[in-house]
C-alpha cells in the first residue's frame, strides 16, 4: 500500500509519456499510447525477399514509412535508450511467428562490437532476446559476428549499401545447425541489403531453411 502511494506520489512529480507523441499517458495505458498505435499500419500478410535464385519469407508487425510512427519509435529504440520500446515491438512481432513449428533458433543481425558498445545494446539481439522468451525459442548470438563497422547505410544508393555490406559479416558456431530452420532477426528490411549479407553467411550451413522477421518491411 505504501509502497502504490509512492509509486502514484511519482507518476504525478513525472508523468509517463507515449514516446510517440509525447502526450501524457493515462493510468494503464500502454507504452505506446493506443492512438499512436492504431495510426501504425499493420502487416497483414509477409513478404518475400530473392537472394541468389531462393525466395526467403520476410514476417513483420508492420508496414515501413518513412517518418512514420512505426519509424520515429524504432529510432527512439534504437538511440535513445528505450529497450523497452524493443520489447513492446517484439511482443508485436512474436505472434507472426507461431505458424512456423520446425524452428528452434532465433539469431539477430548483429552490429559491430564497437557500435553496441557505444550504444549500449544491439536492437537485433533485444528483439531476438524478448521473441525467444514468448515463442520459446533459443537465441544464439554467436553464429554470426559483424567484421567491419560500416557507417550508417540509411543515406547510401542501394548498390552502394549491397557492395559494402557483402561481407561485413562473419560465421562462427554452426555445428548444431545443419537441416535446421532459422528465424533471422533485425529491425528493418528494406532493400534486403543486411539480412542478405547475413544469408550468405548462413547459407554456408548445410541444407539450411532460414525466415526473415523484423518490425517493419
Ligand atoms: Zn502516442
């Protein structure tokens, strides 16, 4: 009781806001405040990215926009320090995964040492990390490791993002792996630059079925 009185004492000295629009949110409200959320538009169905003559399943919660909410949330996630603004994305995410029984693994995308060190977190690894735990599925962060630490790829031409992520990425722990299904983890799918560089990688693995999911696509 005493302890609820302190917590309602701090709620009024700093109210909580919908890191969206800012706005203050009511009592139980959630992360995102609901309007925000019914402004984001859903995923309804998956997409399909073509790597190398295969067609990979792309699985997301929500339609990319430029400067849309989905995106402006995704960047207070991925810099500023909002972990649980991952979190709530990936309890958005893990649904669209159930239909998918034969998988065990989860891996994230991930980004280069010195890039989490100054961040923090890898997004990738947070999202992976909270699916995991709803989906029960394992994670494991040491399949594939970042090589080089590219600027960031969101200003670049398409053919200058895919010639300089090709081999920005490394394998390393694959033994349990082979004829294996994967889901393979990242914020954002665009052009497929990234996840592909990440493929490449995997598809080394023998007879391996890998789905793409991501928050926004
Ligand atoms: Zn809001």
């Amino acid at each position: 009781m005493k302890l609820q009185i302190l917590w309602d004492c701090l709620e009024l000295v700093f109210p909580k806001s919908c890191p969206c629009c800012k706005n203050v949110s009511l009592r139980n409200e959630p992360l995102v405040c609901l309007k925000c959320q019914s402004s984001m538009v859903k995923q309804r169905k998956s997409n399909h990215l073509h790597l190398n003559d295969k067609t990979y399943n792309v699985v997301s919660a929500y339609k990319f926009y430029r400067k849309g909410k989905t995106q402006k949330l995704i960047h207070e996630f991925k810099y500023n320090n909002r972990i649980e603004i991952g979190e709530f994305f990936a309890e958005k995410m893990a649904p669209h995964l159930q239909n998918i029984k034969d998988s065990k693994y989860i891996i994230p995308v991930p980004i280069h040492w010195k890039k989490e060190r100054l961040r923090g977190y890898n997004q990738s690894y947070v999202l992976g990390k909270k699916i995991a735990e709803l989906n029960g599925l394992q994670l494991l962060e040491n399949v594939l490791y970042r090589k080089s630490d590219n600027k960031s790829q969101t200003k670049k031409s398409r053919y200058h993002r895919f010639s300089k992520i090709d081999g920005a990425f490394g394998l390393k722990e694959t033994s349990m792996l082979e004829n294996e299904h994967l889901i393979l983890v990242d914020d954002i799918v665009t052009t497929g630059a990234t996840v592909g560089a990440c493929i490449r990688q995997l598809e080394k693995i023998q007879n391996i079925r890998i789905t793409i999911v991501c928050i926004a696509n």
